[in-house]
C-alpha cells in the first residue's frame, strides 16, 4: 500500500484525480485486494448525491498513488485551487470525528465486498 494508509489514518488531506469524476477530497477510505473504495466529504449530509465511490485496479506507487485510471495525492496549497481549504473545513467539522470516519470505513468495507474487490 506504500503508505497511503498510513497518510490516511495519519489525517493526510488526500484527493483524489479521476480522468470520469474529477477531483475529489477523500474523506474516508478503504483499500482493499483489487482496488479502493472512499467516500467524499459530504457524505453524511448530502443524502441525494452519491457520495461513495469504488476504483477498480491494483493500487501503486509512493505517492502519488495510482489505482485504475485515477491518482491519489496529497493535497498541498500548490495544486487542485481552493481543495485544500475545502479539506480544512470539513476536518473541523463534525463528519471528520474518529467514529464518523469509522462509520463511513464501515460501508467502504462492505462496498469492496459486494464488489468482489476486497
């Protein structure tokens, strides 16, 4: 996984690019055998859109990170304009708790199951 599970459990502000989805902050992740599943910040609040995504494929790299079609960074003020004050606010909010992200992880787990990608 070359640390990007350990970026994410860490609090990293991570995005992620898709050439179908543009870019998206990672508010929860999961890795699983044959690819990844996360979720968008918003995820709680925003029941009419569809927050949570899976991207089939082997995930490589060091960071960045690649799975499928789609990278996965850090977010850092240089890159993806507004993102990362985006990340800032939803950390602050109450959607970033440990039992929320838990929750979220929760899904994720059994979104790569049904998949038959964990």
């Amino acid at each position: 996984m070359s640390g990007l599970l350990e970026e994410y459990r860490g609090g990293a502000p991570l995005a992620i690019v898709h050439p179908h989805g543009g870019v998206r902050i990672i508010a929860a992740l999961t890795i699983g055998e044959q690819g990844i599943a996360f979720a968008d910040v918003g995820w709680t609040q925003q029941p009419s859109y569809h927050p949570m995504h899976l991207v089939e494929g082997a995930l490589e790299g060091q960071g960045p990170w690649h799975v499928g079609d789609a990278r996965i960074e850090r977010l850092t003020n240089g890159n993806h304009d507004g993102d990362l004050e985006a990340w800032r606010a939803w950390a602050a909010s109450s959607e970033a708790t440990p039992s929320e992200r838990r929750r979220a992880e929760g899904f994720l787990v059994a979104m790569l199951g049904e998949a038959g990608l964990l």
